[in-house]
C-alpha cells in the first residue's frame, strides 16, 4: 500500500496581504498561514504554551507574538524565541503554485491501494 499526501489549494497569492495570520480548517487541523513578502509560511494556529488561537496576533520580523501572553515563534521554524512557551509550534509544507498558495498536510495522509 502507497501513502498519499494530498495538497490544498487555499487561495491565490494576492488573497494573501503580508505579515496578517488567515487561519484554515482541514479535517480538523487548525493551521496559520502568513505571507512574508513572496514566501508563505504555515505552522499550527495554536499556542503551545495555553493553546489559545493564533489568529489576530501581530507578527513583527519573522516571529509571531502570541496576543494572550506574548509567547514569540519563528515562523519558519516553529520554535519559541521567547515568553512562557517552551514548546515550538508545528509547521506544515506550503508553496505557490501558478499563483496559488498550496498548503500540503501530513496529517491528512490517505493509502491507496
């Protein structure tokens, strides 16, 4: 049996505006995507320090400060940088393909026969 990890379109690159968190939902998995100039990231919407969403935190160089209690991620890595949060953050595969942002989802990896 082969694993297949499917790829999802969510959304043309200038849907995007730079440095904004937009959260998507596929098959429960709570994922923040932020356009960095031309490169997209995509790690887990949520804090590892007391799980609160993401989304409306500001981002400032290339981390991510948690609103609650200021918890600081990298967003291409995913570690901590600084705050309460020893925990980093998932990151999930996502890229620009003919000018659309495609998020790939290992969780969500389907076998086929």
């Amino acid at each position: 049996m082969e694993l297949w990890v499917p790829d999802h379109t969510i959304g043309k690159v200038e849907e995007f505006f730079p440095r904004v968190l937009r959260a998507f939902e596929l098959d429960g998995i709570s994922i923040a995507v932020v356009r960095m100039d031309d490169r997209f990231y995509a790690v887990s919407n949520y804090c590892s320090h007391m799980g609160v969403e993401l989304i409306g935190s500001p981002v400032e160089g290339m981390d991510v400060i948690c609103w609650w209690h200021g918890s600081s991620f990298n967003i291409a890595t995913g570690d901590p940088n600084g705050g309460p949060a020893a925990d980093p953050l998932r990151t999930y595969p996502i890229r620009v393909e003919d000018g659309n942002v495609v998020l790939v989802t290992p969780d969500l990896v389907q076998r086929t026969s």
